[in-house]
C-alpha cells in the first residue's frame, strides 16, 4: 500500500510535467492536504532564471557587441557611455508588450537590462541582469541575476559564481514562488575557440525558496548539471528538491543526450519523463 500511495503520487507529479510552460496548475492531493506545488513549478523556476540567450549576447568582443534587432521578437539595444569609454557596457533587451514565441518556443514580453563591467573573459568582471515588466509564458519574472568571473580554477577552467537574489515568479492567477540560489559555473570545454557552439559547462550549487503552498524548499546539484550549448535543458546531472512535509524529489537530467527525458524519483519510485 506504501509503495502504491507513492506511485500514485508520482504518476500526478509526472503529468503535471508536460505543463512546463504552462500557468495551469495541477492540484495532488496527498494524506488529505492538497498540494498546489509539483515538480513543474520547480523545474520552471529554474530554467526561467536560466536566462542563455541574454547572457550570450551580452557576451563577445567589443566589435560584436552593437544594437540590432534579432527576431521579431527581440530588439537589442547597447547604450553609449557618456565619456565614450567602452566599459562598462549597457544593453536593453525589448521583447514587446504583447507575447512573441522565442527560439525555445516560450512566449516573451518586456525588458531585461544587463550590466557587464569589463569584458566577460576578464577576471572580476561583473554582470547584473534585472526584469522590467518581463513575462514568460504570462508568469511574471522578478529580482536580480548576477555573474562574476572568478579566474581560473585548479584545474584551469574560466569559472564564474552565478546568484539569483529576490527572485519572484508570479503565475497570471496570482499565485507565486520564491527563489535564491547561488551557482559556481566552469567552462569545461569550448575555451580555446571564440565559438559559443562548443561550450560546455558544469553547474553546481544551491538555492532555496518559499512555495505556492508557502513551504519553505531547498535545491540541491548532486552531481553536477552539464550545459550544452544549443540545448535546452542540462544533458546530465542530479537535483535533489527538499520540501517541508513531503518526501525528497530527485531529478535526473540523463547520461549526456541533448534530449528532453529526465526521471523523477519520489521515495521508492522511478518515472521516465518527456519534458
């Protein structure tokens, strides 16, 4: 019966998943308390506060960092300073007032400013990245992202911590979650060339939170996260979710595919998931 009662449990978790981009919630009711928050959410969270396009390009030399216009969806403007010095650098991302579906298929509306020090490559540049009236997929994104390279590591890898402060991520019924987490980033692969399409990082760290059902959580990488560029989601690595009253969530992004399969596992069961 035990085994039964987490497998039904998961089953809900699981097709609440196909909603990723979705403001609908599925409700999982579970020793009679209805549970408002699913696997979903968290994974949106994540992924929302991800934020690749506007970091790559926000990210080049000097002669590749103009204004243009990018899609129909997107305007990039890069503000001149005042005493014509290039650094720091400026940059205005427009996504329009009315829903437009970017290159992963969500749908985007409103700013999101960045602030780069010095160049990227450089150690102790620094980069902040805020929303103004910023919607994804009608979920109202809050707070601030920061990035500051941090050198060379032991192993010689360009490395970056990566925070996320007062973030909110709002649904269009009104309901939201909370999310702070700090990331240490290291290109492990994609160095030696000025391409983006190699690059490959490993992700570790934490973060943590305040629910829809106004639980206290925690996110833990387990085993590192590997990015891929061009892919839009991790192709490997282990999350471990920790919510007050309910049973660990581990999320395992697969053995280096760039695919949308992931497993969820709650107590004692494994599901495969498409995303």
């Amino acid at each position: 019966m035990k085994n039964l009662k987490k497998l039904s449990i998961l089953i809900l978790v699981v097709t609440s998943l196909s909603l990723l981009n979705s403001c609908n919630k599925d409700e999982i009711v579970a020793d009679n308390v209805i549970v408002k928050t699913t696997v979903t959410d968290y994974i949106t969270m994540i992924n929302s506060f991800s934020l690749t396009t506007v970091e790559e390009l926000s990210t080049g030399d000097e002669d590749g960092l103009k204004s243009a216009t990018i899609s129909d969806c997107l305007t990039v403007t890069v503000h001149e300073n005042e005493d014509g010095e290039f650094w720091p650098r400026n940059w205005t991302f427009d996504y329009g007032t009315e829903n437009c579906e970017s290159v992963f298929g969500n749908e985007k509306r409103g700013m999101i400013h960045v602030s780069l020090s010095d160049w990227w490559k450089n150690e102790g540049s620094f980069r902040e990245i805020t929303f103004e009236d910023f919607y994804i997929n009608d979920n109202k994104m809050e707070g601030v992202k920061t990035i500051l390279n941090i050198g060379l590591n032991e192993n010689g890898n360009l490395s970056f911590t990566k925070k996320v402060t007062d973030a909110k991520l709002t649904y269009a019924d009104g309901t939201s979650m909370t999310w702070a987490c700090e990331k240490l980033s290291e290109q492990v692969e994609g160095a030696e060339t000025i391409l983006f399409a190699d690059n490959v990082w490993s992700v570790t760290g934490t973060g943590s939170g305040v629910d829809l059902d106004g639980n206290n959580y925690t996110m833990q990488i387990t085993s590192a996260l590997i990015y891929k560029n061009g892919c839009f989601y991790p192709v490997s690595g282990i999350v471990e979710i920790s919510t007050e009253g309910q049973e660990l969530k581990v999320i395992n992004y697969g053995d280096g595919e760039c695919d949308n399969i992931i497993t969820v596992t709650v107590g004692d069961v494994t599901e495969t998931v498409e995303l």
